[in-house]
C-alpha cells in the first residue's frame, strides 16, 4: 500500500482508496485530481476556492462577485441570502480586520478555506473556517460554520512569507516605524 500526497502536500490519499482510473492518468503523467472518499474528484470546487481565496486577498469584490450565483447561500449572516448580502459581509471583514487573509485547505477531503489574522504577538493565527459549494461554474454557499474543532483538523496551508500586510493595514509600522514579521503560531 503505497500513500501519494498530492502536488500542494496538504493531503495524503492511501492508493487502495483511489479510484483505478485516477492512478492510471497519474501514471500517465497527467494532473492528479482529488478525490473524495467516494472517488469522484471535484476540481471545479477546488478551482472556485482557488480563485475566490486570491481574490479575498487581493480585495477584489469584483471578482469575488463574479463567481457567486445571485442566490449564493450565506448561512452566517443575518438575513437573506444573495451576492449582495455576501458582499457586504466581505466588505465589513475587511473594514474591520484589514489584515486578514485566507489560505486554501481540505477539511476531510473537501476544498474549504482558513482565515488568518495576526495575533499581539505578530504571529499568525486561524481564525475561521470558510466552507463552499457550487453549482457547476458559481458558488452556491459560503459558510463560515462555528466549529472550532473543524477549524483546526482543516488541512490548511500555511500564510507565505509573501503574503505580506499591506501598508496601510500594518498598525504596528504606523506606531513604532518597523514594519511588522509575522510567523506562524505552533499548534497548541
């Protein structure tokens, strides 16, 4: 029994649980798809996840619009579903904790995302779970579920080094004039 960890290394996936036609396209040196414990792979939602994290990060409502359906299911907000709901749960996120960004996870082999935020101690820590599904191209739901333990067994990846704070949204340079170097809490 051989285990294969995929190209990101978040995720290790034993071979006797693959589907046998997914190890004969790897053989074949094409793209290794995830999969769920059923075997079905679903890269459109990793796709999705992919696009709509990079444009968390770099602020682009815009974009993170155009990849919702009009009726995306936001459970974690009080009121009624829709793009705009959403967008202004995001938009509140980043007037608030202009510093937060998000890294692509699997929480038990479905594409999710962790939010991070620096800590008083200039060390990154997770602070939610942002959980999707879609609808073919869009993304039908974006919950942010209240679940710590889910939180924390989510195979995250970690903030880069070149996810660097803006300017603007590093509070530590405008009081003391150094700009701040983040690092990763340790797990507890």
């Amino acid at each position: 029994m051989e285990a294969l960890i995929t190209e990101d290394g978040l995720h290790v996936t034993v071979e006797e649980d693959l589907d046998p036609e997914l190890l004969d396209q790897r053989d074949e040196g094409e793209s290794e798809a995830r999969t769920w414990a059923d075997g079905e792979a679903d890269s459109d939602l990793e796709s999705l996840r992919a696009a709509f994290v990079e444009a968390f990060n770099a602020r682009d409502l815009d974009e993170i619009l155009a990849m919702v359906h009009p009726r995306v299911e936001v459970p974690d907000v009080a009121g009624e579903d829709g793009a705009r709901v959403l967008a202004d749960e995001i938009e509140r996120i980043w007037a608030n904790a202009p510093a937060m960004i998000l890294t692509r996870a699997f929480l038990d082999g479905a594409p999710c995302a962790v939010a991070w935020l620096p800590d008083e101690e200039h060390c990154w820590a997770r602070t939610a779970l942002v959980c999707f599904e879609h609808d073919g191209d869009r993304l039908t739901l974006v919950a942010v579920p209240d679940d710590p333990d889910a939180m924390e067994r989510a195979e995250a990846e970690l903030p880069d080094d070149g996810d660097e704070l803006d300017e603007w949204s590093d509070w530590a340079e405008w009081e003391n004039g150094e700009e701040t170097q983040l690092r990763v809490r340790p797990p507890l």
